[in-house]
C-alpha cells in the first residue's frame, strides 16, 4: 500500500475543500489515519459552562505527538485550542472556577504550570510553572480549597527525611532527590543491580526510584510538596500502584482532609494483583494511613461522594487475576461497612463516577462489542436495580458529570465516544430521560437505536472524515466451541461490490481477556486494513469481555483450546454467510494474546495463504522467564480445571513443576506453538519489538529462526525503540506498509497481481 506524503496532505488540507453529492468516496490512508485530531480527558468547568479537552496532533515529518489543551461550549459551538506551547494536557479547573492547571514540558521537564480562567469568554491567560522538581511531576488533581493539589512524582526511597514532619522535612528529601539524580547523569557506568522481581515494566526498567504521592500548595514560597506514600510506609513499593489505561489511583475527599490512594504491599509484587485501598488524614504522618478494603484480589479507583459520606471503587474477588470481574464496592465512611453494588451484574465496571447529588453512580461496562453508560441509584441498594442508555453503538468513556446548578437536581454528563467509523468526539448525554430499567441477569441487549438525549459536542474530524469511504461494523452470531454463541464482525472494503470476489484478513484480538467492537484505533484500524481491498472480519472468541465473566474466564489454562475453536467456526461461518468472501485468499493476523494465537494457527492449520504475527508468544516456557507481570502467566497457564473454566486453581503454574509430566499435562508445553512448529507451512511476517517487556523480543527471534532453518518463506520486522504497541507516528507507518505488503503478495493483490 502506498501512501501520500505529509507534506502533499497538508496542501490538500490548506485548500478550501467541499465535498459535492457527486464526490466519491475514497479508501482512507495511513495519512489520512494520522491527521485525526486525538481527543481525550475532557473536564467540566464549575460553571458548567465549558468543557476542556486535549487535542493531540500528530507530525509525521518530525516523527513526534504534541498535546494542546482546548475547550468547547457545553451548550454547544466552536471548539477553541487554548494552549500553543511545547505540550500541554491533564488541565484540571480548580474548584473556585478561577485557575486551569494542567501539566507542561515548556521548561525541559515535565511540571505543573498554572493559569487563570475567564469564565466568561472560555479563554486562559498565559500560565506560569508552579513545580520545579528535578523529579518531574504527573497527575495533578486540586484539593477542594483551590490551593493545594496532589500530584506523584518517581523519587529516592532512601531520600527520605526523619525530621518531623513539616517544611524543614520536605525540603532535605527534595534537595536529596536532586542531588542523586546529578550524580546519576554524571556517572559513565549505566549498569544495574536487581535484588528483586519486578526490575522492568511494559517498556522501560524501573531502576531505582519509585512513585509516591505528594500534597502541595500553589501559594507562592509555600516549599517544598510534602511525600504522603514515604518508603517507611510502603517499603520499595509504588503508590499508586501502576493501571494501564485504568482509573486514577488516588483522591481527596470533599472537605480536602483526607486522602484515599491505592497501593500493593505484598512482598512479591510481580505476583500479585491485590492492590488495596488506604486512606490518610492530611497532616498526620503517613504511618497512621489505614487500610479500608478488604479483597484479596484488586481494589482500585477510589472516589469519594461530593456529600463526603462514600467511598467507591472497583473491587476483584481473585488476587492474582487481572481479569476478574471488576465489581463496584461501596463504603459508609461512618461505620466503615462495604457493600458489593449489583452482585448480579455480570460485566465489569471499566470506570465510573458519581453523580453531584450523591444519590447516584454513573459507570462504563462492555456488552457485546460496545460499550455503554449504566446509573445505579443508591436507593435502590437493596433491590440492585440498574438504569441503561440504550445501546446506540460505539463506546463511551471518560465519564465527567455536570455541577448542580441554581438549586436543580438534574446534572448531565460529558462523555468520550469512539466509534469504527469516528474517532474519539465529545458527547453530552442527560441521565435525567430516556434511559431504560434494567435487571443485571437479563439479556444485556435491552434496548437499541437512536437517543435523543445524546448530543455530540465537538466535530473537529469531521472535514477528515467526510470524503472517506468507511464501511463500518457488522456483527454476526455463530454457534462455537461446546454450541457457545459467539460473536463476530464484518468490515467490507471501500467500494464494495458484492458480485466480486474479495480476500480476506481475518484479525485475531489480543488480550486475551479484552474484546473487539465498535471502536477506533490508531495501532490496528480495521478501516485501514480494509482500505486496499480486503474483507475484514474479527472473532470475539472465548475470553473476550462483554459476553459475561464465564466467557471471560473460559480461557484461562485452555489458550489453545475453545478459543481457537471459536475462531475457526466463526471464520466458517462467515465463509458460508457471505459468498464474496474468497476463501483461496485469506491472511490471519494478530497481537499480543493475539499473536500466540496466530503462532497457535501457524502451527495447526493451513488453511490461511499468509499469517501476520506481533508480539506474540512463540515458547511458555521460555515467556515465563522473560515477562515481569508474573501473575500473568502463573494464572494463564494453571491446568485447566474439570469444568474448562481453570481459574479455581489455587497453585500459581510454574514451568519446572511440570518436567515430570507428559506434555498433556503440562499447559507451558500443551499450549506451545514452538513443539508443533515443524508443521508450519503457511508464510509468515513477525513482527517485534526491542522494549517489549510483556512478551520480550526473544519469542519473535526464536520463531523467525525456526521459519528461517524449516525453509518456510518469513521476514521478520523489529523495533529497536519500541514497546508491545508500535507508537511512534513513522514506525506505525513502516508498520502498515509492511503488513499489508505481506498480504498483498501472497494473495496476489494490488501490484503484485500482475506479477511483480
């Protein structure tokens, strides 16, 4: 696939362009993918008249993404971009209306600046930088009186002062952090000493510092932030405890006294998921932070009730079990008692909020490829009934609710939406009409179609979008393994002619306990894989969220098992549904858990002309050693349990209790793609990355070896800068050229259809 040049689209772009009724669409292009605005965080000021948003664009010619904070009209009209600096995100109006604080790089490092509101026009003046830390800063949230705010910062275990506390105390720890820092860039030797587990994470090695959580004043000569999560409070540990895209780890409560944050103390942290509520009196020391939650499995997201008389967050049952049900628990900070909402609700709850009565939590779970806005009264404890949006496509998310205005009691919400054909817009949506009852152990589909009440709020895509043909999503249900009903979806080309004759890529999610739907992405964009030609269709197999936690649970010790059924009965299905599919030219693609699957299907089947293989596990056992979530894998690969479900193993799995074991019953050797590897015939492309940690480089270095010595055709790309997802704007480029060069030649499409 070929693709137009930054420079010749942003002369397109600087054009006067209207689009007639007798325009045709056109396919998308991985230019086109790369101009979208990328809009996130969206914040509502305490007039409820604004809503401030970043905007992050996107330079394919300096190879870089720079935020900008922005800010529309809740009632409706133009967006207008606010900040024009170096990068600038996570703005945060303070609690009087007055300030925007947001988080900047401007200096060289990344700090927490400051700048005033007008309210009356929706503008900032020119903001100034509050921090100086030689330790950077992150995550900033004001504290109720709009002069303090609390932020986390990777600090020194060590640097910790035993002054009492006080200024005097923060101080000597900031000087030290300083001063460690100084001597580390000076010194040539860049090696390290690990003692403990858990040494690098996702991209990057942890070295030596750790996150805490500081308290700190805006107020001019005010000192130094005070550290509220010190070493001799949470030992070598981090606070909060590390969330991929999941909820803020900490939060202060209403009358600003106390901190709620999430943290895990559990000697070996790279086997454990049970991270635990604490909450801290502002000016006590730390050591008299008291644990609140009481699962062994993970509790995180704390948010308090703006009438300060709640505590919610999420709650999992199973430590060691990422994808367990993620549950809504509810505590009366009076009494401390905690109560599990909706026990019958069997999807988790991605995030929520509460609702600035206090009277209602408003939350963000999946169903079925989409992803919707439930509210839960509190007045309805004991009977669990439950309020939906009707599911009208896509998925929502970054929930923030409107303030209580003149006395009213209604209240809307501003949410994120993405869709397959959109990428993320704001929309408002009133909980107050249009919603419909709900019993949490009925049929998830209880409602469709269009909602009044849903308004989209920004539109800065919308030129982009408007000459694309983009075919969008269409799902389908097939019976799976054990007579399961799965699901499934089709995306057809640009174009589309339904008397032809089109090859197939056929992309397998990762996970594995996540889902594919009705949804944008910029690293896998089902649009663009479609755009030169291809039929596209995605499998929620077994493990996939949104079908109920059995579903979920059904792939853990079974990898290569249900789910792999799942996936060829659904591309049979599809075959026999739709007849333009060519079943002589198909490519299987997949990341992630979705990688091992497409080792999984290289090893086993071929019936595919070509598989596409990213990050993917190729040998369990040798993955085992490499990773550093070992929670992962010590629950993934536990034998299977009598009823398929294998997470009622109490043993975490380890490759060496199973040498003595045939290899049927051993899960690292039963679920190898590396012991059937002599049967691979198909072509295949590998795909990996240097700073991969999850599912390190090695796994793509040994199968391309193995393809390279059995003689099946493979190439293999490699990141030298890269983590488990391909980021940066020209390696995603090189990415999306070579993945769909590999499909082309071995269907013989586009150039290489007429041979060469």
């Amino acid at each position: 696939m070929r693709f137009r040049s930054t420079f010749a689209l942003a002369c397109i772009l600087a054009v006067p362009f209207t689009l007639t009724a007798q325009t045709p669409k056109r396919p998308m292009t991985f230019a086109d993918l790369q101009a979208m605005k990328r809009i996130s965080d969206p914040q509502i000021s305490p007039s409820g008249k604004w809503v401030l948003f970043t905007v992050t664009d996107v330079s394919l010619e300096n190879n870089s993404k720079t935020n900008h904070l922005w800010a529309v009209p809740l009632a409706g009209g133009k967006e207008v971009q606010l900040t024009s600096g170096k990068g600038e995100s996570e703005g945060r109006f303070s609690p009087d209306g007055k300030w925007v604080m947001y988080a900047s790089s401007e200096t060289g490092s990344a700090q927490i600046w400051m700048a005033p509101w007008d309210d009356g026009v929706g503008t900032m003046a020119p903001g100034h930088q509050v921090t100086s830390l030689e330790t950077e800063t992150d995550g900033a949230i004001w504290a109720p009186d709009s002069k303090h705010f609390l932020f986390v910062s990777e600090v020194y275990p060590e640097c910790e002062s035993k002054a009492p506390i006080g200024p005097q105390r923060n101080e000597e720890e900031a000087n030290c952090n300083a001063l460690k820092d100084a001597v580390e860039a000076k010194n040539p030797v860049k090696a390290r000493i690990f003692t403990t587990l858990l040494y690098r994470h996702w991209d990057h090695y942890l070295g030596d510092k750790r996150s805490h959580i500081f308290y700190a004043s805006m107020e001019p000569g005010a000192g130094a932030p005070e550290d509220l999560t010190p070493a001799s409070v949470i030992g070598d540990h981090v606070a909060p405890t590390f969330s991929l895209g999941g909820p803020m780890g900490y939060a202060i409560s209403p009358d600003g006294h106390e901190v709620a944050y999430v943290v895990n103390l559990d000697k070996v942290p790279a086997e454990s998921t049970n991270n635990d509520i604490y909450t801290l009196q502002l000016g006590a020391e730390p050591s008299t932070a008291k644990k609140v939650s009481t699962s062994p499995g993970s509790d995180d997201g704390p948010a308090y009730s703006p009438d300060g008389k709640w505590l919610a967050w999420r709650s999992q049952a199973r430590n060691g079990f990422e994808s367990d049900l993620f549950k809504l628990a509810l505590m009366d900070r009076s009494s401390g008692q905690i109560k599990l909402l909706l026990p019958k609700f069997d999807n988790w709850v991605d995030e929520f909020t509460w609702a600035p009565t206090s009277k209602s939590i408003l939350f963000v779970s999946p169903s079925r490829g989409e992803e919707s806005i439930f509210r839960f009264d509190l007045d309805a404890l004991e009977s669990s009934q439950l309020r939906g949006l009707p599911l009208i496509g896509g998925e929502f998310s970054d929930l923030v609710v409107t303030p209580l205005l003149s006395g009213s009691l209604n209240y809307g919400v501003v949410a994120s939406k993405m869709q397959l054909t959109q990428p993320t817009e704001l929309e408002s949506v009133s909980p107050t009409s249009g919603w419909t009852s709900y019993t949490p152990d009925a049929d998830l589909m209880f409602g469709s179609g269009p909602v009044e009440d849903v308004k989209q709020l920004t539109h800065l895509n919308a030129e982009l979008l408007e000459p694309l043909d983009l075919g969008g999503l269409e799902p389908f249900f097939f019976k799976g393994a054990e007579d399961a009903q799965v699901e499934g979806f089709l995306i057809r080309p640009p174009g589309f002619d339904p008397t032809k004759k089109y090859p197939l890529k056929f992309v397998m999610h990762g996970g594995p306990q996540t889902a594919l739907g009705d949804s944008w992405s910029y690293r896998w964009n089902m649009e663009l894989l479609a755009a030169n030609g291809y039929v596209v269709v995605a499998i929620n197999r077994r493990g996939s969220t949104g079908y109920g936690q059995k579903f979920v649970d059904e792939i853990s010790g079974d990898w290569g098992g249900k789910a792999y059924i799942d996936l060829m009965k659904g591309l049979d299905y599809a075959e026999t549904k739709y007849p333009f599919i060519d079943k002589s030219r198909e490519c299987a693609l997949g990341a992630s858990y979705g990688g091992f699957m497409a080792n999984w299907v290289l090893t086993h089947t071929d019936r595919f002309k070509c598989i596409v293989t990213h990050d993917g596990m190729y040998n369990p056992q040798s993955a085992f050693g490499t990773t550093e979530e070992l929670w992962f894998n010590e629950w993934e690969f536990r034998p299977a349990a009598a009823n398929g479900i294998g997470v009622e193993q109490t043993k975490p799995a380890h490759p060496w209790d199973y040498f003595d074991k045939p290899n049927d019953q051993d899960p690292f050797r039963k679920w190898s793609p590396m012991l059937h590897i002599k049967d691979a015939k198909t072509p295949t492309l590998i795909i990996h990355s240097q700073r991969d940690y999850r599912l390190d480089v090695s796994e793509g270095f040994q199968l391309f070896t193995a393809l390279q010595l059995l003689g099946v055709p493979s190439k293999m790309l490699y990141f030298e800068n890269e983590g488990h997802w391909v980021l940066k704007p020209r390696d995603s480029q090189l990415w999306y050229e070579t993945v769909n060069d590999w499909c082309d030649r071995w269907t013989h499409t586009n150039k290489y259809a007429s041979g060469n």
